[in-house]
C-alpha cells in the first residue's frame, strides 16, 4: 500500500507497461498511420488522467472519449492534445466541449444546426468527425446517407470538418460483414475524395482491427484494451507479446480455523468438506469484484492459488487457504495479475465470470485505489 492509503485493497497500474505497449502497436501500422487511444471509461479502469498523460509523452495523435465530461477532465489535468468525444450530445454539452477546443461527433442534423449556433455565439470554428454506421446500428448517419450529410457540414464554414469514422461491429467474428462494412467506408471515401472534399484523418480499427485488417487501418487507428496489456483475441497472444498494466491486490485481514461441514458466506453456497483456514480479503462486488466471481475465482497467497468461497458480498470475500503454509494477517493476496511465478489473467477472470475483459476492469469501482509504479 501506498504510504497514506489505508485501503487495503488496490489496483497497481504499470505505467512503463503503457508505453511497451503503445510500441508494440506502432509495429502493427505503418509509419504514416496515426494514433488515437482511447482512454474512455477512466481508461478502461487504469485512471484516466495518468494514463493519458503517458499516451501524450509517448507521441499519440489523439485521445478517443466517451464523454465531455471525460473530455474536460483531461483538460483540467492540462493535457492539451486533440480530444475526440466519441458519443453523441446534446447541445450544452456540446458548447462545454467547443469552450474547451473538443472535438465532437456528428452524426444528425440536429447537432449540426446547434454546433454551428455555438460557433457563431462563441466565435470558435469547433472541428468535428463524422460518424458513419456501416452497420453497427448504433449512433452514426447510415453510410447510405452520408455523402450528403458530409456535404452539409462540410459548406457550413462555422466547423472544421475534420474526419471521417466508423465502427466495426464484429472484427473479431464475422469477415463477411466486416468486409462489407470496410466496403462502405471505402466508397463513400471514394465519393468524397472525388467530389473534391478534404478529410484530415479517416479511422475505423479498434484494436482488433488494428491487428487483424490492415485494409481498415486508413491513416488512423483506434486502440483501446490492447494499450492496457490485454487482449481482445486469445490467439493475438501467440503473435506478440503485451505487459498487462493493472494488477488488482488485496491484504489478509481475517483468518478463521474452520471445522468440516461449517457453511461460508450468504446462502450457504460453500460448505466445508474438512477442517480448513478461511481468509477474509476486503474486497467486494462495490469494488467491482463481482458476485458472479462466487465459488468460482481464486487468489494468488505466497505464490499458491486459493479458491475464493462462498458469496462475493459487498465488501468482503472469502479464501480457503487451508493448503497453504504460515499464512498470516495481512498477506498480500493477488486477484488479477502475477505472484512469483503463478499468474491469474483478467482474460482468465473475465472466462470465469461470463464476460469480457474490458467489463472486469473498467468495472473496478473508484473506491479501489490506484497506485502508480
């Protein structure tokens, strides 16, 4: 624990594996194709202020955001490269972020008629990229449509009309309809290029893309989970290597001995088969170690995996340590990461626990800490 913190339960974020990372990436793209990371969600759990702050020494072109509010932050924190919010808002929002020389996404002519306003009223020419569902069906102009929106804001001199993006919806399933949706993009960057209207930057891969179809990777890419050492594909793992970032840790606060046939936790989903030692962690579905995770994860204690027991509840779980030796209160107990030479992946978690990896991590609540090495 960091001197000052008495939580005994943190995440330990590797800034030195961001950049590893981030230059693992570059070896995917060509040398003209730029980088805007996506750092929403607190960036994906890791702290997005820090996190960012990194990405930026490092050289990216961008920084992709959910909201203005994650937008702003990364501004109060006096981080001044372009921003990118990713989501449609609504226009207070959209004059927060203009305020603040944010990039929006433009995907409706409502939006447009109210950024165009805010740049009069202001007296800011605000840049936009233009959103295009190629067949994600969430927000973006029907790739149908979008010669003609792009037209429109393009002859509205208020904006800077900027880029030009889409979304995959299965990269990692479906090549069919990816390749449709790459098709798409493709003619209608076609059309545009050929009716004379300039786009700075063109971007569709996330970071299955990134890795998997160097056709979309246009003259930007968009990764996200891979920046934090995870990976979105199990079979990426045997083409190159990635440093996890976060570590998710724990102390010992409790042990009890415990008879055979006593019950563990709510429920009574966990009996004991023989006399054991049970470990209290403080750790909990609040922190975002969730109930689902009950009579099915375990923990790393002295190098040695111990089965978590029982209901996760609130704030604490409990561990069978009974096998391992000379455990004491306050041992360090790991839930995501390595301890000597036995290591618990969040991809593994996130198999146990019926999701994906980005859930487990962008879920650990603000009331773990994060520590910085």
């Amino acid at each position: 624990m960091k001197k000052g913190n008495y939580r005994p339960t943190w995440a330990e974020i590797d800034l030195k594996a961001v950049g590893h990372n981030l230059n693992r990436i570059r070896k995917l793209v060509d040398k003209n194709v730029g980088i805007m990371t996506v750092v929403k969600a607190n960036a994906y759990g890791h702290g997005i202020c820090r996190i960012s702050k990194v990405l930026v020494k490092s050289g990216i072109n961008y920084l992709g955001v959910a909201t203005v509010d994650e937008a702003l932050k990364l501004r109060d924190a006096g981080i001044k490269v372009p921003v990118l919010v990713m989501g449609s808002v609504l226009k207070d929002e959209a004059e927060a972020a203009i305020k603040r020389g944010i990039t929006l996404t433009l995907c409706d002519r409502r939006l447009l008629r109210d950024i165009s306003a805010i740049a009069v009223k202001t007296k800011r020419r605000p840049r936009v990229h233009v959103k295009i569902d190629t067949g994600m069906g969430r927000i973006g102009v029907w790739h149908e449509e979008a010669f003609e929106f792009i037209k429109s804001v393009y002859k509205d001199k208020n904006m800077e009309l900027e880029g030009v993006y889409t979304h995959f919806s299965s990269a990692g399933r479906d090549k069919s309809f990816t390749r449709s949706q790459i098709k798409y993009f493709e003619n209608l960057l076609s059309r545009l290029e050929k009716e004379n209207i300039p786009v700075k930057y063109k971007h569709a891969a996330n970071s299955i893309a990134a890795c998997n179809w160097k056709r979309a990777h246009m003259n930007l890419v968009r990764p996200g989970i891979l920046v934090y050492g995870i990976y979105p594909k199990e079979s990426f793992r045997r083409r190159f290597k990635l440093k996890p970032v976060m570590k998710l840790k724990t102390r010992i606060v409790y042990l009890k001995n415990t008879p055979a046939g006593r019950s563990i936790s709510y429920g009574r989903t966990y009996v004991t088969k023989k006399p054991t030692k049970i470990a209290t962690i403080p750790i909990g579905y609040a922190d975002g170690y969730g109930r689902i995770l009950s009579n099915k994860a375990k923990a790393l204690v002295k190098g040695k995996f111990a089965r978590v027991v029982g209901i996760v509840t609130m704030d604490q779980a409990l561990l069978d340590v009974g096998h391992i030796k000379n455990v004491k209160i306050g041992d360090e107990a790991v839930l995501i990461g390595s301890q000597g030479n036995a290591k618990i992946p969040v991809e593994k978690v996130a198999k146990l626990a019926g999701t994906i990896p980005y859930e487990i991590v962008s879920g650990i609540t603000d009331r773990v800490p994060r520590i910085y090495t």
